[in-house]
C-alpha cells in the first residue's frame, strides 16, 4: 500500500484553560472536511504515556 503525506497548515483556536486542573487546557481546530476537534493537554500522559514507548514501534509511532 501507499501512502502520501499531505502538509496542510490550519488556523486553530487560542489556548483556552477552563481549569488550573490537568485535563483543563484545549485549544481547536477545524479540518478541511469541516470537523471541529479539541485538543487537550493531559500533563499525566508526560510520565505515564497512552502507549508504552516499547509498543510504539508496531503501531509505526516514533520509539523515541
């Protein structure tokens, strides 16, 4: 299979903290299809990632 990268810059909104709380701070964005996404920053995921750096690597994310 192959694959093709696209670079696309977006405008995304101001950072938005509703909460000194991890989990609190967002900012967004709307892609070319029109969907609206939210970004949030969870402070936990620093020393406790969502994947496990040994298991990046199969799911072809970057292992460093």
């Amino acid at each position: 299979m192959d694959w093709t990268l696209e670079v696309v810059i977006l405008p995304v909104s101001d950072i938005m903290q509703f909460s000194p709380d991890d989990g609190g701070t967002f900012f967004g964005f709307a892609d070319p299809d029109g969907n609206t996404w939210a970004i949030q920053e969870l402070k936990v995921r620093e020393e406790k990632p969502l994947i496990p750096v040994e298991h990046r690597g199969r799911l072809g994310a970057p292992t460093d």
